[in-house]
C-alpha cells in the first residue's frame, strides 16, 4: 500500500518526466544506430524513472548467474564512454534533485530514488531493475 502511494506522489511530482526524458534518450540514442547498445539500458531506467518504489538495481551478473557482455570487458568500456558523454551530467541532474528533495523529511524516499537514479546513470550497462519482494 505504501508502495502504491510513494509510487503515485513520485509519478505525480515529477517522475513521468524523469520517465519520459530516459525514453527519449533511449529513442536518439536508437537513432543515431552508434547508441543502439546503450538503448535497451536506457529504457530500463526509464521503467524505474516511472515507478520506483518496490525496485532495486542490480548487476545483471547477480540475477542471471553468471557473466554476460554487458557485465565483463566490454560492458566496462561501454559504461567508461557512457560516462564520459552522457553519464556524469545525468548523475550530476538527479543528485541535484535529491538534494532538494533530502532537505525536507517527507522528501527524503524521494531523494533516495533519485540518487539511486544518479548511480545508474553513471554506469548503466550490466544493470537490471527488479522487482523488491517483501
């Protein structure tokens, strides 16, 4: 129940844009055909964005078992260029917010799913969103 109500208020106050803003950066990044691998990862975060409470994110390594492109080798460089082009500015917007968000109490589940999103955005590539049971 609580999660439902977090989830509305977050969706209410600004997660659709947040939400949208990671779809559309999944669209240009689909377009340009040299982004298509950062795409799926993008679109990912773009579901949390929407909906965060009752998810976690994890490395990819964690829920399959075992490694995989995006979590060895390659999945590294691809996060460096991340970084570098996209990532930092990403995670230096949603830090911003969650510390807007930190200074009052009721914002501080808030700004704990924005700084979650900064993580991510540093490195998004052998990362996956699942869903938290308890």
């Amino acid at each position: 129940m609580i999660r439902t109500i977090l989830n509305i208020l977050w969706f209410i106050l600004g997660g659709w844009l947040s939400g949208l803003l990671w779809l559309l950066g999944g669209l240009i990044l689909a377009i340009t055909i040299v982004g298509l691998p950062y795409t799926g990862a993008a679109w990912r975060i773009a579901g949390f964005a929407f909906w965060p409470f009752g998810k976690e994110i994890v490395s990819r390594e964690i829920v399959a078992g075992k490694s995989d492109l995006g979590t060895g080798p390659l999945g590294f460089v691809l996060n460096v260029i991340w970084f570098v082009f996209a990532g930092w500015y990403i995670a230096l917007s949603h830090l911003i917010i969650a510390f807007a968000e930190a200074i009052t109490i009721i914002g501080i589940p808030f700004a704990i799913k924005d700084f979650q999103l900064a993580l991510i955005a540093l490195a998004p590539i052998g990362r996956e969103v699942v869903e938290v049971r308890r």
